[in-house]
C-alpha cells in the first residue's frame, strides 16, 4: 500500500512561509496553503463587499460554489478558496466605489 497521500503537511512547524499582501498589508503566510483560510487565520475577516448595499463579505463554502471570497489577483476576479498561496502573491479585494470589480 503506497502511503503518499497528496496533501501537503501545513502545520506551522512544517509549512514555508512566504509574503503575501493583502490590500497593501504584508502577510506572511504557508506556502501551499488554501489562501482564504490564510487569510482567515491571518485575521482578514473582509474579502470583498456586495454590488448594491457595500455589505462586507467573507468565505462562506470553501468550496468554490457562493463567490463571497471574491479577491482580485494579478488583475483577475477569483475565488480565494480556490487559490493556493504562492511567494509574492498581491492581493486586493474585489470591489471598486459601485461594487464588485467590474473587469472580473
């Protein structure tokens, strides 16, 4: 029986940690890692605000299917429950004066 499961070990003894900013705040987070449940452990608790009311939003599913961990990287609308932390990551919340980022 091969025991190598595909999961990485991120325990805070085991895990790299690497720089990720977060809405111009510096975070250094495990490499690897589910970025919203970083961030979350990092204690941002707003990802983005909704479209009509400014109403704050953070990870609800971690699974990819409500869209409230909108973040915006490298110019791209995406889910952070669906994005792995990597080294240099910038990170900004999705959202401009009327809402959600319009380009995502």
């Amino acid at each position: 029986m091969n025991n190598a499961l595909p999961f990485h070990d991120l325990s805070p003894d085991t895990a790299s940690l690497v720089n990720v900013r977060f809405d111009g705040t510096e975070y250094a987070l495990p490499e690897g890692a589910n970025l919203a449940a970083a961030l979350l452990a990092a204690g941002v608790t707003v990802f983005r605000t909704t479209p009509t009311s400014q109403a704050p939003r953070a990870p609800y599913c971690m699974m990819g299917a409500c869209y409230d961990c909108l973040v915006k990287i490298d110019g791209t609308t995406r889910q952070a429950c669906m994005t792995e932390v990597r080294k240099g990551l910038i990170v900004e919340r999705a959202h401009t004066a009327g809402g959600v980022d319009e380009n995502g």
